[in-house]
C-alpha cells in the first residue's frame, strides 16, 4: 500500500487538524532558530511520509528570498558588506529564523490539512474551507510561474471553482487506534526542541 493511502486509511481529518494546531505552538513559541530548523526537517519528513512530492527547489528559493527581503533593514554588527548593502548579523539571524518558521508552517499544513477536512459550524466550515484552498494551492504552486503570474493564478483559481462545485459527499474517516498512538509521538518529538530550548 502506497504512504498516502496508508495516511489517507488511519488519520481522520480532525485528529490531523487537531494535532497540527498543538504541533504548531511549539514552532511558534519556540525562540531558538537551529531548534525550529530541526522541527521544519521534521515536518518535511512527515509530510514525505504522508505521500506529498516536495520539490526542494522552491522551498530554498523561498528561505533564501525572505532572508535576503529581511537585510534590507540591516540591525546589529555589520558581518560585511557587498556595495550599498550591509550584511548585518541581527537581520541575518532574523531572516533566517522567519524563513524556517514559514516554511515549517508550510510543511505542517502539507500534513494536518487535507482536502477532505470539514469542521462543524458556519465558522468551522469558512476556516476548513480556507486551509483547504490554502493547502491545495501550496500543493499546486510549482504550476504558478512569473511570467504569467496573474493568469496562472487565475487559472488555479477557476480550477478550485470547478472542483468546489463537482464536490459531493463522503464519509468522513476516523482515527485508527495507531493513528492515535503515532499521532501522539509526533506531538511529543515535535515539543522537544521547545523544550530543550527552553
């Protein structure tokens, strides 16, 4: 059996969303950067485990955009320069910690979110519908190219609208007792670099 008919067979989408959101303040909270890089491999490698196809390539174009974005403002002692632009190592260091904190955001929601995910509500349903939508654009973003940026999302968009309107009831799949159990220690490893950092 293939990993996402595996993950697809023993996570419901609840227990997943659930879990994301407790997974999520141990990113946020956690002040340490070489800690949080160690939770984003780690969410890279759960969302691999859940049968998504990462490409590398964006992921380091987009770490690399936002740390080079963040220089612009340069703070702190100046490690060298290349022309008009320092090279600070307070806007480095902060760089690079909100660019693994984003991606890490990324990779979660490749796991806790699935298309499939309803929660109950009128508010319930406007979030799902929102992380859904989130999800299957990141999942589709290698298709949105600069030189026809605005069509390409237009296109994106009109696709969604299609597969909003075919979609049709289904039965929602719950959490297998293993599902709980590896559920449970992927929150532990995921709160240990708060932890030791701390």
């Amino acid at each position: 059996m293939k990993r996402r008919e595996i993950y697809e067979n023993i996570f419901g989408t609840r227990a997943l969303f659930i879990t994301g959101l407790v997974i999520m303040s141990a990113l946020l909270f956690n002040p340490s950067t070489e800690f949080k890089a160690l939770q984003f491999l780690f969410f890279w490698f759960l969302a691999w485990l859940s049968g998504k196809k990462i490409n590398p390539l964006p992921v380091i174009f987009v770490i690399f955009g936002i740390v080079v974005f963040n220089m612009i403002i340069p703070y702190g002692k100046i490690l060298f320069s290349i022309g008009p632009l320092k090279i600070t190592q307070g806007a480095l260091f902060a760089g690079v910690n909100r660019a693994v904190t984003f991606e890490a955001l990324v990779m979660l929601s490749e796991v806790s979110v699935r298309s499939d995910l309803k929660l109950p509500g009128v508010f319930g349903e406007v979030l799902g519908e929102s992380l859904r939508i989130f999800s299957v654009l990141v999942g589709r973003k290698h298709r949105i190219t600069a030189k026809n940026l605005i069509a390409d999302i237009d296109n994106l968009m009109m696709e969604l609208s299609c597969e909003n309107a075919g979609m049709v009831d289904f039965q929602e799949v719950r959490t297998k007792p293993l599902g709980y159990i590896i559920l449970a220690a992927v929150i532990i490893v995921s709160w240990l670099p708060l932890i030791l950092a701390v």
